[in-house]
C-alpha cells in the first residue's frame, strides 16, 4: 500500500496549529515570567546580603531594600525589560493591592479607643508635634513651589504628611534596636502611634472634601455628602456588624484545630466587601478605605491575629523589595534635577520643616511635662520617621502629574533621610542610659536575710522539670521572707512559631499559639504545680517565657532578669544526661546563650549540669541527698557558699564545706617562690574578704552541726585535681564557684585544659564525662558590677 507521506504530514501539522495556535506564544510567555520570577529572587537574594552587611551600623531592612531597588530598577539593562506597558501595569496593581493590605492591616492594630488616652503624656507629645510640624508646613511649603502651578490645597495635604509617622516601621525599628522594653522606647511607640493615626485621619477627611485625581478641585456637596454617608455605614458595619461574624467564625474554629475553608472564605470575603464598599460606590480612595475599615474592625480573635500575622509576614518577605522596585521603575533617576539649586532645595527643606516641626513639638510638651531636654529632642526625631506609605503617596503624586517627577524623587530621599539617622539617636540613648544604670550589687552575699530571694529559673523543656522541682526544693531556704521563682520557658524563635504569634496591646506583648510550645508550657505548669501542691510552702512561682532566635535570647534573659529586679539565675547546661549516665553533645546555640548571659547578666548567675538530681527524691524527714560546695576563694566562691546557707537549711540535705587552702612545706626554692607569689596585696586583700565571709558562714551553720566541714591543704593545681577526683561517688550535688580567683596557685594552669569554659576549672572537672554519672554541679558566677555596666541591653529607664 502507497501512503501519500507529505499530505500526511501537511494535514497533521495543521490539526496540531488548529489545536495549539499560539503554542511558540505560549512558551515564550512562561520563558518571560520564569525570567522575572528569577529576577525577583535575585532581588530578594541582594536585600538580604546588603542587609547584613548594613546591619554592622544598625541600619534597617528598609534602607537596604530601598538602595537595591533603586538601583536595579534604574539600571538601563533591566530599565528596557520593565519599561512595557504590561510589567508597569503588574507592577501597579501589585503595589496597590498590597498597600491595601498593608494600611488594613496599620489601622487593624490601631486600637480604636486611642482617643480616650488623649490624657496620656504620649498623646500629648504626639499631637503637639502633629501641630507644630503642620504649621511650619503650611507656612514655609507654599515658598517651594512643590506642586505643579499654584495648589492651596496640595499644599495642606503635604503638610498633613509631612506630620505623619510611619508607626509600623517606628515600631520594628524600635525592637530591632533594642530598646521597645525600656520606657524610652515604649513611650515612643505609643506617641509614633497616636502621630499615625491622628495624621492619616486628616488624609481621609482631607481625600472627602478635595479630589486629587482633578488637581485637588473641592468636591460638589453632594458627592462629599454620598462618600460621607458611604464611610459612615462602612464604619458601622465595622464596628458592629463585624464583631458578630468574626465571633461566630472564632467559636466554630477555636484555637489549636484548623480553620475551615469555607469559615475562612466567608471571613475575608466579608472584610474586602467592608473595604470596598465606598471606593466602588463613590470613588473614594481604596486605600484608605482599608485603613478605616481595619481602625474599627476588632483586634481580637483567630481571624485578626492570623490577618495581621499573615500579611506582616508577606510583607517583609516578598512585597517590601518589590515595592521599592516598583519606586524605582516609577522614579527614573535620570529624570532627578540634580544640577538645579531648588530641587535640592526642596528636598532638604522638606526634611527639615519635618524633623524641626517634631523636635520643637517635643520640646515644648516636653517643658510642659517635665522631661529632660535631651529625652524630648531623641523623641522628636524618633517620630519623625516616615515609612512605606509616605513613598506611596510621593510617587503617587507624580503619577497624577501633582509634581513633578524629580520632586517626588527628592521627598522619596527626604524620607530616607528620616530613617537612616535613628540608629544614631538609639546609640545616644543607650549611652546615656548607661551612664545612670544602677550601682547596686544583685548578689546572693549582699542579699538581706529580711529579703526574700528572687530568682529566674530557665528552663528548656519537660525534661527540666524534675531538676527543676528539687532546686526550687533546696533552695527555699526560710519560710519567711521565702522564695520567688520566676520560671522562665526559653523557647526558640523560628519561622513556624513566628507566624503563629498574636500581637497585643503594647510593643512587647505577644500571645504564642503555636500547639507545640502551648502543649510543652501547660506539661510544664503542671508539673511544677504538683510539686508545690505536695511541698510549696514559703514558694511562690510565676510564669515567664523569653521567646527569641538564639543569637538574641540572652537578651531577653537579661532584660527579664533586670525588669524583676532578681538575684539570681538558673541556666540549664546545654547537654542533657542520656540513659547510660553520660552527657550528650548538647545544643551548641543554648551553649552560646549561656556564655553570653555569663557576659552581661545583672546580677549573679548558675549553671546546673543535672546528672541525678532531677531522678533523686528529696524529702523533708531523711536525709536523701548529700551535697558538698568546694570553697578554694574569691568572689564567686563566695556566692556559692552564700547560696549554700539556704541550702544548709533543708532537712532532707546533708551538706558538707570542703575548703582547699594552700600549704607550702619545706625550705625548697620552690616553695619560697610560691608563698611570695600568693603574698601579693591584692591577693592579701581577697583572703581577708574570704576569711571574713567563711567565718561568718562558719558561726551560722557549722558550729551548730547542720554542716559538715572539712579542710584539703594543698600544694599545686595537680593536687587539686587529684583531690577533685578522688570525691567522686560521695555526694550527689557540688556547689561550687565559676572563678573570680585573685591568682589562685590552687586553680593556675586549669584554664588550658577546659572542655567548657563556662563552668569555669573546678565545674569544668566535676562535670567531666569521666567523672561521676550521678553527681550533678551547681556553678555560681557572682554579679560584677562592672559586668552590669557593660551589658546593658534594652530594659532600663531613662525619662
């Protein structure tokens, strides 16, 4: 059979074109939107690597994203791949939808009832800087000649903007550089807010009676009247309408199951027919209809915390770079008229009628109410930060042709220049802060007996429970004044429990939703309040959490510690006992929490290496645990004795005093040299200080019988070691000092050998993992006061 090959192939090819007519099309559009999803990622990828390079001078991942998406944006390569109309219009509708989000979610965290604070020292401070900065604004702005022709009315809108700040970004920043705990930084947040508010609430009336579309024209009464009404029923249907849909989705979807998606649809499809209302009806601005409508939406529930988590999340990791990008694109720095005199003008009168309008506004509230001069000025300049929205509204304004092109670039540089300086002014504060952190000792020696000790007692997880129990136990010391504990949960923050945090009110409140850290928190709680249900008489325990990534978490350690004003803190070690006795590699990131909680801890610190002491049953009518505090001298040797007089105390703990002292026998050269070396005057002078503090501990607990005593005369630290050595198997729990040793002879040359320096030699020996299974070590460091000076982190007061 003969087949007719070319009409075979001529009717096939046809019947695939009639089936895939743009196929070559098709493909080429996927190759093109694979491109842009790369350069998007590289985008993201120079961010995050600027960023870390910037963070050396504590400047925020705004500056970073703002520098490369101005850059790449502007580059003539990537200029001509962006420059169609179909990119630009993605671009835009990206940009507007999430500046959409963006404002809902701003007025979602605002709480409503901000305006019955008004009697606040932060509202004040807030709204005379509000008027201030506006005044000089609407005097010096029309001189500028900012907007296209003569525009009374853009004039006013720009000093309203000008009045603004960016709460969102005041508020990271703050936390980012570390000082949202202390009453500077809290302060600040709350004025940042009420500034933010108040500012963007003119925008709104202001966007009602002008139309910016048609050169800030004043609206017909009747169309202010139809967006009026329109806004009113949109904040109604907020405010009471909203809370009952929300709390009917919260009780269907209670927390720790999942959401269903329909009870999810019907939730955000309720809340963008709120926000859409007005702009569809009337025309009114869609962006700030999502601020006004999340301003009187509830906070509360599953639904707004996932909101505000959800999309806070979106936007700092993917639409904030874009977003710049996007200015970029729009602001095309060739258009910039730097060798014109006025553009420059502009730009640095803008930002000067800005920070001078805050910072005499704060001044002069400040005079008012009492603050130092130096408060009011940092405060000033805090809230003159502008942010995302301010960047918006500059290019937004060229692109109704308000301005010129190389104006909004020159009010886009103002705003960076609002930003870059704070890290400058933070600096400030914290070293004056510095200067009046406080000079009392928090140390167990300088604790007095009418005092009831304070201590915060970290904790990793369940496993820590039983450990945990028993130092409580033992170290109750006196029913009276008695024991605090706060038990602190130190839990790391990764991405999964990042996005199930729940903001409340105030910059460092959060609520952790996340079932796994609830489940091991409540077994926690549990635990602890069986024991004291059976023996909690004279302790009183409290709930802490220091949640935080692990470069960060002694930070949080600290600031609790400072914030309760305690004595003393417990640190797990970070290797935890296996079955067979011996300790594990641990976990390298709490090793490094502990070393640097060691570092600038205020007030004394222990490390608890448990190897038993969790397994031990410890009661009150037999002596169940023997323990031994190893005292050679100095001030952390010192503090372990000071720790173990309370406990001394406990009925079912037989503690036994070793102190190792230094003997020089015979007439060799050798011992010549060492009874010079320890006859230094500084070495005299520590003697006499420990002579002084056993003696005392000697009178109190040993001449009655509650203590064993025994003493070691020694030669070298070779002796040491082997005596070290030769406890092992007697006692269940050493208590014994970190260092602070004036040149010890006993200790020289231990420090070469260490395994882990944190627990200083004599810890470092007797948690060796060829020393005793059973026998768990106590390491007390004693508060330096030079220590507090040096570690100061966020937690402290300053106005």
């Amino acid at each position: 059979m003969n087949y007719d090959w070319k009409n075979i192939t001529n009717t096939y090819s046809g019947y695939t074109q009639s089936l895939c007519p743009n196929g070559g099309n098709m493909t080429f559009k996927l190759a093109t939107i694979a491109v842009y999803m790369l350069g998007f990622f590289f985008i993201v990828f120079l961010c995050n690597f600027l960023h870390i390079l910037l963070r050396r001078f504590s400047q925020p991942r705004i500056i970073s994203e703002c520098l490369v998406g101005l850059f790449l944006s502007n580059l003539p390569v990537i200029r001509r791949r962006t420059s169609g109309e179909g990119i630009q219009n993605t671009l835009q509708y990206i940009v507007e939808v999430a500046m959409v989000l963006h404002m809902f979610v701003v007025g979602l965290e605002v709480d409503p009832n901000i305006f019955l604070e008004i009697h606040l020292p932060e509202a004040k401070v807030a709204y005379t800087g509000v008027l201030t900065t506006f005044v000089m604004a609407a005097l010096i702005t029309p001189f500028l000649t900012v907007p296209i022709g003569t525009n009374a009315p853009f004039n006013l809108c720009l000093s309203i903007i000008i009045s603004g700040t960016a709460s969102p970004l005041l508020t990271r920043l703050i936390t980012d550089l570390k000082i949202g705990k202390s009453d500077i930084g809290r302060f600040v947040v709350s004025a940042g807010v009420h500034t933010d508010l108040v500012s963007t609430l003119l925008i709104c009336i202001g966007f009602v009676i002008f139309d910016p579309v048609r050169a800030f024209v004043y609206r017909t009464v009747g169309s202010i009247i139809t967006m009026v009404s329109l806004l009113v029923i949109e904040m109604v249907l907020a405010a009471k309408l909203t809370p009952l849909i929300m709390n009917w989705v919260n009780r269907e979807n209670p927390e720790g199951k999942p959401m269903k998606c329909s009870h999810l649809v019907l939730a955000v499809a309720y809340v963008v027919m709120v926000c859409s209302f007005p702009p569809i009806v009337s025309n009114y601005d869609k962006v700030l209809s999502a601020f006004l409508a999340g301003v009187f939406m509830p906070r509360e529930g599953r639904i707004a915390k996932m909101m505000i988590s959800k999309v806070n999340y979106f936007f700092s990791a993917i639409f904030y770079p874009l977003f710049f990008f996007w200015v970029g694109t729009e602001a095309q720095l060739n258009s910039f008229e730097a060798g014109k005199l006025g553009t420059w003008a502009k730009l640095i009168f803008v930002f000067l009628i800005a920070t001078a309008g805050k910072v005499l506004g704060s001044w002069v509230s400040g005079v008012m109410l009492g603050f130092h001069w130096q408060d009011s000025i940092a405060t000033g300049l805090l809230l003159n930060i502008k942010g995302h929205f301010h960047v918006y509204l500059a290019i937004m304004s060229s692109k109704m042709m308000l301005s010129s092109t190389s104006t909004s670039i020159g009010m886009v540089f103002a705003t960076f220049l609002t930003i870059i300086y704070a890290p400058m002014v933070v600096a400030n504060i914290i070293q004056r802060a510095r200067k009046r952190s406080p000079t009392q000792r928090m140390a167990l020696q300088w604790l007095a007996q009418s005092h009831e000790l304070r201590v915060l007692l970290c904790m990793h997880g369940p496993q820590n429970i039983s450990s945990v129990a028993n130092f409580v136990g033992i170290s109750r010391g006196p029913v009276d004044p008695g024991l605090l504990v706060y038990l602190t949960d130190m839990v790391e923050l990764t991405d999964r429990i990042a996005t199930t945090l729940a903001h409340t009110q105030g910059v460092d409140t959060v609520t952790v939703t996340d079932p796994t850290v609830v489940e091991m928190r409540e077994e926690i709680t549990n635990g602890i309040n069986a024991y004291l249900n059976e023996d909690g008489d004279g302790i009183t325990v409290k709930r802490m959490l220091a949640l935080s990534t692990l470069n960060s978490m002694h930070q949080d350690v600290c600031i609790l510690a400072e914030d309760l004003m305690v004595t003393l803190i417990i640190l797990p070690f970070h290797k935890q006992q296996e079955i067979g006795g011996r300790l594990n590699m641990g976990h390298s990131g709490f090793r490094h929490v502990n070393r640097k909680v060691l570092r600038h801890a205020p007030c004394s610190v222990g490390i608890l290496v448990d190897r038993g002491l969790g397994a031990t049953l410890i009661s009150r009518s037999t002596i169940s645990l023997h323990a031994a505090v190893i005292f050679i001298g100095g001030k952390d040797d010192r503090e372990a004795l000071a720790y173990a007089g309370r406990v001394a105390r406990h009925p079912g703990v037989k503690l036994t005093v070793i102190r190792f002292l230094l003997e020089a026998t015979g007439d060799s050269m050798s011992s010549i040299i060492t009874i010079a070396k320890s006859n230094t005057t500084e070495h005299l002078e520590e003697m006499k200080v420990d002579d002084e503090c056993f003696a005392d501990f000697y009178d109190r607990h040993v001449a009655g019988g509650q203590v064993a005593y025994m003493e070691k005369y020694l030669v070298n630290s070779g002796q040491t070691f082997s005596t070290l050595r030769s406890l092992e198997g007697q006692y269940g729990l050493f208590i014994v000092g970190r260092g602070g040793r004036v040149n010890s002879i006993l200790t020289v040359g231990m420090n070469d050998w260490e395994e882990c320096p944190e627990l200083g030699p004599i810890g470092d020996i007797l948690s060796a993992s060829d020393f005793s299974t059973t026998a768990s070590v106590l390491v007390i460091q004693q508060h330096s006061l030079k220590g507090e000076l040096d570690g100061l982190q966020d937690e402290f007061s300053i106005m």
